[in-house]
C-alpha cells in the first residue's frame, strides 16, 4: 500500500478512536468501536492474505488471529454487558485477551529470526536480560499487589498474568529491537505498535492509584491504534524489511550498554526501595553501580576493538586494496539485489584498459599502480552516487549502474571514454592509456541476470577493441 493511503488510513482510524472514547460507554461508542474493531480484523486478515509468494506468511497470520482473539474478548464482554446481570470480573474474555499477547510475541520473534538468521545470540540474550529486569520490577509493583485480593482461584491467578504476557511481548519486541535488520517505516509502525500496547497496560495496573477508573477505562480504546499502526506495518509496501535478512549490526550502540547497566542494578534497587534507605543498603547499592559502570566500560572497550577488527576484514573482502573501489563479490550482491525483479531500467558497463601492458613494461609495476589508482578516481567521478564502479581485477573495470536508460549509457561511456584517455602524471612523464568499454542495457522489465549481463557487457568490450580500441559498443537485445 503507497504510503499516502497509509497515513490516511492511521488518520481515519485516529478519528474513529477519539470518537469512540469521547462516547465510550454509550451505545453509540460500543457500535463505533465493535465497528471499528472489525474493519482493522479484516484488514489484518486481508493483509495477512496478500503477502506475496516467496515471503514468510506465518508471522502476519498470528497477528491477525491475536487481533480476532482480542476482539472476541471485547465481544464476548459486550454480550456480558447487554444480555447478563453483569460483568464477570474473571471469565471467558480474558482467556482471549491473554492468548493474543504470547501470539504476537512468537511473530515478532519469528521476524526477528529471519532478519538475522543465525546471528541472533547477541540479540536474544540482551532482550532476556532487559525481559528479566522488568520482570522483576513487574513482580514487585504489579503483581504482588495483586495477590490474594480475589475472592476465587481464578480471580487470584487471571489479574496476575496480564502483567506477564506484557513481559513476554516486551521479550518479543526486543529481539526485534536488537536484531540486526533495516529501520524503516514498517519496524517503526511495529515497535510503536508494541510501546503503545505496554504502555496502555501499565496505565490500566498504575492510573487507578491516582484516578477514578472509571476514567482510565476511557483509555480502551486507545488500543486500535496500536492495532492500526501493526497492521499498518502489514500493509506496507516495504514490509519486507521485517522478515528479510539484514546487513550486521557493526556498532554497539550506548543506549544499549546503558539499558543493559539499568537492567543490573534493578535487583539491588528494588531490595533497597523494598527494604527501606539504611545507610549500608545505600553503600551497596553505590558499589553495585560503580562496579557494574566499571564492568560495562570495560566490556564497550573490548566490543569496539572487536568490531574495528571485523569492520577492516569485511571492508578487505569487499574492496580491491590499490584503488579502495568495490571488487566482485560486492558487485555481484549489487546485482542480484537489484536485477531480480527490477522496477526500472538498468545498465552496465565494461571497462578494459588500452595501452596498460605498455606502461607496466616501459615504467614500472609503481606506474601501471598509478594509473590504476588515477582510473578509478576519474571513473568514480564521472558515475552518480548511485552507481557502483567496480575493479574486477588487472586493469579491468565495471560500472553498474541503476536506472540508466540505454541513451543515457551511452553518453555515459562516451564521458568516460574521454576522462580516461586524459594523460596521467607520474614522476615528471605523462602517462597515455585509453579504454574501451562495452555496455549491456535492459529496459524496464525485461529481464537479467548477473551473469548474462556482464557476460553481454564483455564481449561488447572486445567488439569496441576490435573496432580499433578507445571507443564503446553497445550490445545487442
């Protein structure tokens, strides 16, 4: 779905929840949010529907049947309402309500897995070290209250479970959080979706300390947009991102250190509140922090010598070391990245060097370097920001280039033609080579390999020597 007609969406539905809340309670407002309530069921449904083959279908399955479950419960609650003596404090619509929490945690863990299979270790053991910690924060002011305060078993057992299926969605939004992966509009719709949802929750187990609840159960809802922004992220045209694996997160980030030093300390920290300020609670509590600082810094150092280390291997195995421009294997990346399918034209570029075999035997290895090096700074400069100009190896160079028709191709290697007939200077003498250069271009939709292409490009090159050197041959269909 475009973007525009998404935004209209997520307004429309803001619109139907300020309404809905401003005659919550009222027939009118429980017709509006049923109504509601039902047309984002069969959005998610229908999103969850239209997922395109080749993409994982499961995950956006269990986010429709959390959604259908949740407004079974606020139906099932209704029904309650209009047709029983009263509403039972514990019944049938929680068990719908509880059930949604932990199937939208298994799909966000399932995304989590395919953006970054087999590199989810990092991931899973932080977002189970912050889990535990609001756990324990969720134990102490949560659910122990709640404890013993129901006049049956499952008025004692049910209360208590809500703020453990907040848990384990905060669990599963986490590893969606600290996995590697793209973040783009359809992550953030998903981790707004699941903050707005928490939140909401502790509201419900916090508010009615300070307020009368029955105006914190005007927030209810509230609970449609997190609905709304979730499948919003469905119906997005790059929701992909969500479950396509994703380059290596190379840095770590200091929220996440620091997240991970708050998590320590929240042990200590809710023995000292739970025990009361004694001034040798204090000291631990001081030496706790200190330590845990100490250790994390610690750990920061080593992580970052870590990751220069791989950054310069990753680097080195991408790149050519004379020139610094991207070798073959990034290249063909590039290529099955964009060939398969493409959305628009598509060109490429075979570059050979004429003249080269004579500057490396008159001059030197150092010279056939530096024309190497001034090539390759030149070719760079005649490219846009979007091309990618590659050394496959010797004196052989590729440009790839998105979105270029086959004219604008062809004025490209004619650019470059001339850029690199251009004499190069190297200790007082003018260095003379040229290039020919063989172009394979695709217009829209017609398909292309990266094999195919370059082998095109290729021998279009050796066309162009054929044909007496420093010039370009365009191959054909």
């Amino acid at each position: 779905m475009a973007t525009g007609r998404l935004w209209a969406l997520l307004g429309g539905v803001t619109g139907a929840i300020a309404l809905a809340m401003a005659t919550y309670g009222t027939t009118f407002g429980n017709v509006v949010y049923v109504l509601l309530y039902g047309t984002l069921c069969t959005a998610a449904w229908v999103a969850a529907a239209r997922v395109p083959g080749g993409s994982p279908r499961r995950p956006w399955v269990l986010v429709a049947l959390a959604q259908s479950l949740w407004l079974l419960g606020d139906l099932i609650e209704l029904a309650y309402y209009y047709f029983s003596v009263g509403v039972p404090s514990v019944g049938i619509a929680d068990v719908c309500w509880l059930s949604g929490y932990p199937l939208i945690a298994v799909a966000l863990t399932m995304m989590a897995r395919r953006r970054a299979p087999g590199r989810m270790r990092g991931a899973v053991l932080d977002g189970l070290t912050l889990a535990v910690a609001a756990g324990l924060a969720a134990w102490q002011f949560l659910i122990v209250p709640l404890l013993g305060t129901g006049t049956s078993l499952a008025e004692t057992i049910v209360p208590p479970l809500y703020p453990v299926a907040d848990v384990v969605l905060l669990a599963g939004i986490l590893f969606i959080a600290l996995s590697p992966g793209t973040r783009g509009a359809p992550t953030l719709l998903v981790l707004g979706a699941v903050v707005l949802y928490l939140a909401i929750d502790v509201s419900y187990n916090v508010l009615p300390y300070f307020l009368d609840y029955g105006l914190v159960e005007r927030i209810g809802p509230l609970i449609m947009l997190g609905n709304a922004l979730l499948i919003a992220a469905c119906l997005h045209r790059g929701r992909d991102e969500l479950t396509r694996p994703g380059s290596h997160v190379k840095v770590l980030h200091p929220s996440r250190v620091l997240f991970l030093g708050l998590a320590f300390l929240t042990a200590p920290a809710l023995t000292l509140i739970q025990e009361g300020l004694e001034k040798n609670a204090v000291a631990t509590l001081v030496a706790t922090a200190l330590s845990t600082g100490f250790v994390l810094a610690r750990f920061t150092l080593a992580v970052r010598e870590q990751e220069r280390a791989q950054a310069q291997l990753a680097y080195q195995a991408r790149h050519d070391a004379l020139t610094g421009l991207p070798n073959r294997a990034m290249l063909t990346d590039e290529m099955d990245r964009t060939l398969p399918p493409r959305s628009g034209p598509v060109a490429v570029l075979y570059l050979d060097l004429d003249g080269f075999k004579q500057v490396n035997d008159e001059y030197g290895h150092e010279a056939g370097d530096a024309v190497l090096t001034a090539v390759a700074g030149r070719l760079s400069s005649a490219v846009r920001n979007t091309d990618l100009v590659v050394r496959l190896g010797g004196d052989e160079f590729v440009l790839f280039c998105p979105e270029l028709a086959a004219d604008d191709a062809i004025r490209l290697a004619e650019r470059v033609v001339a850029d690199v007939a251009r004499p190069i200077p190297f200790r007082g003498r003018m260095l003379d080579v040229g290039a020919s250069v063989g172009i394979a271009a695709y217009g829209r939709g017609e398909p292309a390999r990266e094999r195919d292409a370059l082998r095109a490009a290729d021998s279009a090159m050796y066309e162009a020597k054929r044909r007496g050197r420093g010039r370009w041959v365009l191959a054909e269909a």
